[in-house]
C-alpha cells in the first residue's frame, strides 16, 4: 500500500504540478434535512466557479464506478444535494476522481437528478428502518467503521475488530 501511495503521488504531481484550482473547502462538513431524516457527512474537494460547483470524491481503492452508473452513485448523489443546498442557483457536477488508474468520471446533477436522489435517500432509509434482519456484513472490513463494533453491541463485529486490530 505504500509504494501504490507513493506511486498515487507521483503521479498527481505529474498530472497536476503547476497548476491552480478554485478550491472552496477541502473535507467540506454538510448537514442537510430530507423529510425527518438530518443527512451529515464530507466531501473531500469543492471547487466553486462563477456558474458551477463541483464535488470531487477521491478513490483509492481498485474497483470502479462504471461511466454509465455515476449519474445514479447514492454517495455523489448526496454530496450534490449537499452543495445545491448550500449553493442554490449554481449548476452541481461531481466526479469519483481513481487516484490508482487516474481516471475521473463526471455527471452534471440536474434538478431531476437531485429529486431522484432525494427519493432513492428516502426510500433507502425507510427501508433500513423497518428490516428486522440484522445479519452479520461479509465485508469484515466494514466493522472498523462502525460504531456498533466498536462498542461492543454487536458481538461479530467486536469480535471481527479485535481480531484485524491484534
């Protein structure tokens, strides 16, 4: 991982040395209501130009979004609601920036865009709310991030950390 790191970094300052950007926040904290529900999260990069903002999330991982589906990303999705209500009459375009493979792809959210974002946030909440079938993530890495692993509520996951963190 830290050679792929030093490598990531190698290759930013190729791509990117010199040159400036328009960069309005780094780690950006939003805080938005949608019906009951108070979203709150970060957005790593927000550029801000005179007509556009733009959200860059960057990826380190090797697995992609294809093209055709980040239109339809939950996490972009959110990061442009987050912005459009923070910056209201501006158009939102938010990219997934693969820092391995240095590509970088892009979707324009529209106010079409935005309310199917709203309802699929929506819906998946809901449905989260009333499943009852709380069974154990295959992705053990998944527990380091929770909070029910890591005070103990939940037995698997307490048992998948202390086993990853011996």
């Amino acid at each position: 991982m830290i050679s792929a790191g030093d490598q990531i970094i190698v290759d930013l300052y190729d791509t990117y040395g010199g040159r400036t950007f328009d960069v309005y926040d780094k780690e950006m904290e939003f805080n938005f209501v949608i019906g009951n529900y108070s979203i709150i999260g970060f957005i790593d990069r927000v550029d801000v130009y005179d007509d556009c903002v733009e959200i860059i999330d960057y990826k380190t991982g090797k697995r992609e979004v294809a093209q055709k589906d980040v239109a339809t990303n939950l996490q972009l999705g959110i990061y442009a609601l987050a912005a459009a209500t923070a910056f209201p009459n501006k158009k939102i375009k938010a990219s997934l920036h693969y820092l391995r493979s240095g590509r970088i792809k892009s979707h324009e959210f529209s106010k079409a865009d935005l309310e199917n974002v709203k309802s699929t946030l929506v819906t998946r909440i809901n449905n989260i709310l009333k499943d009852s079938n709380f069974s154990p993530t295959k992705n053990e890495r998944v527990c380091s991030f929770c909070d029910h692993a890591k005070s103990g509520a939940c037995a698997t996951g307490a048992a998948r950390l202390k086993r990853m963190f011996k």
